[in-house]
C-alpha cells in the first residue's frame, strides 16, 4: 500500500506549543513518527555566560510558565548546595508548599487541555475555572500570577502568615470537593473510557526500557517519584507515589487527578508540621562566588528534572543545563504513537503532557 | 465499559443553568489586583542619590542611571517586574505599584518623539525637587524602538 507522510504540528489545535511529528501512515495506521524540535529554542542555557549567578534564576523561571516556580526553586537548590547554604525553615516549607500548588496549578491545566483534545470543550473550561483560583493564590501569595520571582539563593522573599495558610489550606480544600466532581466526570464518562481507555497502553518493560519519568511512568505502574528522595523537606511528609498499572491514555488521567488531591494532603502536611510564627528569618544571604559543580533532582509536575551547575568562581557560572521531564518522555511518545491509529495521535501526545518551551529552552 | 446512559455532565450543566457566571464582564468591571502583587516601578526623583545600586542589579537591563546628567530612566516594556530594583534601593526611592500602567505594544514614535514604555527624570542639581518630567526625549535621541 502506498505510504503518506502527514506532518502533525508544528502548528496543531492540541498543540499549545510547536512540536512537529512527521507521521508516515499506511492507510490510517501510523508506521512511523519522526519528531522534529528547535521552534522555540531561546538560548537561555548560553545567558549564564553573561547574566550573574544572582540574576540567573529570574531567567532560569523563565523557562516555562507553567512549572516556573518549580525552575526557580531546582536553580536556588542547586546554588545552595553549592555554596554550602542552609536555608531557614520556614523558607524550605515554603518553598514546598508553593511547588505543590504550582504542582495542583499543572495538572489541572493539563486536565482542561486534555478535555479539550478529546471534545469535552465544557469540561476544559471547569478544569480551567478551577485553575483560576490557584492562580488568585499565588498573585495574593508571590505577586505574581506565572511568574513568582519569590525565590532568591538562600531562601525566599516573602511570607505567608498562619492565617493566611490557613485560609490557603481551606480554600485548597474546598477546591479538592469540586475537583472530586469534575474527576468523576473523567471517571466514569462512557465515552472518555471509550476514547481514552485502552489507547496508547506502554506497558512496565517499555516503559522501563524507554526511561520514562513522572506521572507517564507511574501510569505504568513504575512507583518512581523523586520527592521520594527526601531533599527540600520532602522526607518529612508522608508520601506515596500514585501509581495505576494499566499504563494506557486513561491511566494517565487519573494519575494527574489523584496526584492533585495527593498535593493537597501534603500542603495539608506542611502547614502543620511547619514552624509558626511571625517574622522568621527568611533568608541567608550568599557570601562570594559560587565553586563547583553539582546535580540537583526535583519532581516537576511532569516528572523528573535534573539541573547541572558548574560555577568556577567568578560572577558568571561556568555551565546551566536543564533535563527537563519532557525531553525524557519523547522516546515514550513515539513508541507510543507506532502502530496506532491516526486520530489516536493528539491524545497520546498530550497524555505525555509536553512542555516545549521547557524542552528546548 | 461504563454503563452509556450514565451522563456525569448532567447535575453540572443544570446548575450552571441557575448559577452566575464564572467570568467577569471584563473591561467595564475589573477585578482589583491584590495587595503586595507585581505591577509597574515607580520612582521618587527627591530622595534618589544616584547611587546606581538599580541598574547594576537589574536582571534584564531596563534602568538606566547617570550620575553625571542626574538622569534616572527605566523601558517599562523591558522591566520584568522582579522587585530586585526595590529590594536594594537603599534611599526607598522606588515602591512597585499594585496596578499595572498600560504600556504601548505598538513600535511607534510618539507627537513628542517618546518612546513607548519609556519613562525619565530629570534632577536639576539647583533645584531641590524638580516635578517628574514623563516620557522626555530619550538621552540619546529619540529612535524608534
């Protein structure tokens, strides 16, 4: 039969960032996909060169808007760890609280963006409803609604007050009801089961095989979770990784909204366990230059991600570079995307949440 | 399968058809920004000493200070609103408004030859406090963004 080349992308109505997937196809099926990337490469790595190490975080957040906050924290780790800083407490929980709601901020994007792909326009705008009043947390918490510029090497900027958290905790919560009815939705819809359930099934082995990170591998039922390796005060939390076995487009979903209400147990677990009180130091401020080299790992809200640093002793590092979790799942989503059908492509590529902007920087 | 006469969507749509809209008509009403949220610098030219502490720690370059012309100037659509700028001013001569100026995303020369998002002040070194003088001739000319 003859074969046809369809390119998918790099301008696409799922696609909210430009990725191109050169789909060869046999009648329908897809033999082949070869994924092209480099639209948005913006060159951030090469600034450390010229920007100071002080100033690079803010354009380190500037990787990606929807996991910001999570860039400007792995970034302000990395620099702590090695100038050999200890940050305060209060800033460590703080910091944790915030990368949990930005966590809660992802996913239901993610979720709305999904509904949207499989024609569930309705249900696009709750998930996104929702997403507004994580956003109104965060401008009423950091100043800024994406961008937070609240982390700082040595700490963060500002405070949140007990009654404040506490009324964030309330709000979370209350959140948590609603989403419990968007989520059954997703649950128990026949016709999300019958487009999502059993499409695109990446089974344990491949997973394991291809290196799958974050919710794509705990769809597939690997408990890997890097905020199980205890750094940034993730090993004072009661933690277990959400992890669904049956490894398909659905699986996937469902990780994301159990990993939601998963984040509002821990915020629940932060406040308690942090220390309370007004005026608590904040910050410790970075003495000298930076020397040295060193890898940090977070869980991103799309899996793991891993910064390399190398600071030689002057204003300027030596080397920035960023593994983000998207580059990590492409391997998954074309194996995924071999051998099914045409009108399967836009979920599978978004149930592997891809974020360009952070995977070409 | 799920049973297909099921439809979870159904409580939801009836109680949007009773409830208010989640949107704001926006631009005739307009939500207030929050206190301590991110808007637009702005700047006191009595109490700046020039010490050019702003523009040698602002990340992307958006102030610019000279001792000599006793100039303080600021591209409001370069500014990325960090509050490093804030943080070390140590005369408190700059404060971060709440509210977001409106800036002209248009490239174009204004009647006065000003720039868009450009703003300036000038301290005349006779005079105690000079009233802020906005969106002056740029220093070097006034060119087209």
């Amino acid at each position: 039969m003859k074969r046809t080349v369809v390119p998918f992308g790099p301008q696409h109505p799922v696609l909210p960032e430009p990725l191109v997937l050169d789909l060869i196809l046999e009648d329908e099926k897809v033999l082949d996909a070869i994924p092209t990337i480099g639209y948005i490469h913006r060159g951030l790595e090469m600034m450390v060169e010229r920007v100071e190490y002080t100033e690079m975080g803010f354009v380190v957040e500037r990787i990606c808007g929807i996991c910001s906050f999570m860039h400007g924290m792995g970034y302000c780790v990395s620099l702590e760890t090695i100038m050999n800083i200890e940050i305060p407490e209060r800033a460590a929980w703080l910091r944790l609280i915030w990368a949990e709601i930005s966590r809660i901020q992802s996913h239901l994007l993610w979720l709305g963006l999904g509904a949207d792909a499989f024609g569930f326009e309705n249900l696009f705008m709750h998930c996104w409803r929702m997403r507004e009043q994580i956003l109104d947390i965060f401008e009423k918490t950091t100043g800024g609604r994406i961008i937070h510029s609240v982390n700082r090497i040595g700490g963060v900027k500002r405070d949140m007050s007990d009654t404040e958290l506490a009324a964030i905790l309330v709000q979370l919560q209350d959140l948590g009801k609603q989403f419990k009815k968007t989520a059954n939705v997703f649950g128990t819809d026949p016709s999300i089961a019958h487009r999502l359930g059993g499409v695109g099934v990446l089974s344990m082995e491949d997973a394991r095989a291809v290196d799958c990170v974050g919710p794509m591998a705990r769809a597939s039922g690997i408990a890997t979770d890097t905020r199980l390796i205890g750094a940034n005060y993730y090993d004072r939390i009661e933690l277990e990784p959400v992890v669904e076995t049956a490894g398909d487009c659905l699986a996937r979903v469902v990780v994301r909204m159990r990993e939601i209400d998963q984040s509002i147990d821990i915020i629940r677990q932060a406040i308690d366990k942090m220390p309370k009180g007004e005026g608590m130091p904040l910050e410790t401020k970075p003495r000298g230059n930076p020397m040295g080299e060193v890898f940090t790992r977070l869980e991103q809200p799309r899996g793991e991600v891993l910064y390399y640093v190398k600071a030689n002793g002057t204003k300027n590092l030596e080397r920035f570079r960023a593994r983000t979790p998207t580059f990590a799942n492409i391997p998954a989503m074309i194996k995924l995307v071999k051998g099914c059908e045409l009108a399967d492509v836009p979920n599978i590529i978004l149930t592997i949440d891809p974020c360009i902007s952070c995977t070409e920087r | 399968m799920a049973n297909p006469l099921r439809l979870p969507m159904v409580p939801r749509a009836l109680r949007n058809l009773v409830s208010k809209p989640a949107t704001r008509r926006y631009p005739y009403e307009i939500r207030p920004r929050f206190e301590g949220a991110r808007g637009t610098i702005e700047f006191d030219v009595d109490t700046c000493n020039y010490c050019m502490l702003c523009m040698r720690r602002c990340p992307a370059a958006a102030i610019t200070v000279s001792r000599e012309d006793r100039i303080w100037a600021i591209e409001h659509l370069t500014c990325i609103g960090c509050n490093v700028c804030v943080e070390v001013c140590a005369k408190k001569s700059l404060t971060m408004s709440k509210e977001s100026k409106p800036v002209h995303t248009h490239a174009e020369v204004g009647p006065h030859g000003e720039r868009p998002g450009h703003e300036e002040w000038h301290k005349e070194e006779t005079q105690a406090a000079e009233p802020a003088v906005q969106a002056a001739p740029a220093v070097g000319g006034a060119s087209p963004v």
